[in-house]
C-alpha cells in the first residue's frame, strides 16, 4: 500500500507538529478556523486521550471539527441529529471537517401511496 502524504509530509511528521504548526500547510479557510478553534481542539484531544486510556468510545456533536493528525487512526462517534455515527479517521481526512463524513439527512424512499392520497385510493374502505 502506497505512503500517504500530506503536502509532501507522512502521517508521523505530521503527528509530531503542533496543531497551529500543522496550520500552515492547511488552506486559508481551514487555516482560519483551525486557529479560531484551537482551544476547542486542544480540549478535545485531552478528552479523547483520557477516554481511549479508560477504554470508552469517543462521542461528539461537534461537527464543525478540523482532523488534525492526533486524531488519525481513532474511531469517533458523530452525532448527526439523531444519533451517533461512527467515522473511522484516516490520513485523506486531514483538513476536513468531522460533520462532512456523516450524513444529517436519509436518502428518500418512496413507497406505494396511503389511504387517500390519490383519488382511487379515498374511495377504498378504511376498515
């Protein structure tokens, strides 16, 4: 299996940088949150290293998280309204935010019409 490499660094030199280090190879937009955010994800992680020492599942509703390296290799449960998705984390999802790999709505499945929605079926009896 071929290395991963992001913006010409592997997985461990990443994982080694600070989060704001690792800032500067995002692009701007991702940068600027990143840096907005960085005592939610500075907390975060020191959540997350204290729940996998425990053995607990990591559960969050922050959707609007950047991955950062640390968190690659981790298997995080994202809310997504309703309930909690897992998401395993991967080395292409850097820069990324955790809500973009849970879908919040369900693909429409259409099915036969109920009792009175067309005029054909008002006139069957309700019994």
């Amino acid at each position: 299996m071929a290395e991963v490499l992001y913006r010409g660094k592997n997985i461990e030199e990443l994982k080694k940088l600070e989060i704001r280090e690792f800032a500067k190879l995002l692009p701007s937009r991702r940068r600027r949150s990143l840096l907005r955010q960085f005592a939610k994800i500075e907390n975060f992680l020191m959540r997350t290293e204290k729940k996998i020492k425990r053995g607990k599942q990591i559960k969050t509703h922050a959707r609007d998280f950047i991955i950062v390296p640390k968190v690659v290799g981790l298997s995080i449960l994202v809310h997504n309204g309703k309930e909690f998705v897992p998401v395993n984390i991967t080395a292409e999802m850097l820069g990324h935010r955790l809500g973009e790999f849970v879908a919040t709505r369900k693909r429409v499945q259409h099915s036969a019409p109920g009792i009175g929605a067309t005029r054909s079926s008002a006139a069957l009896s309700v019994k």
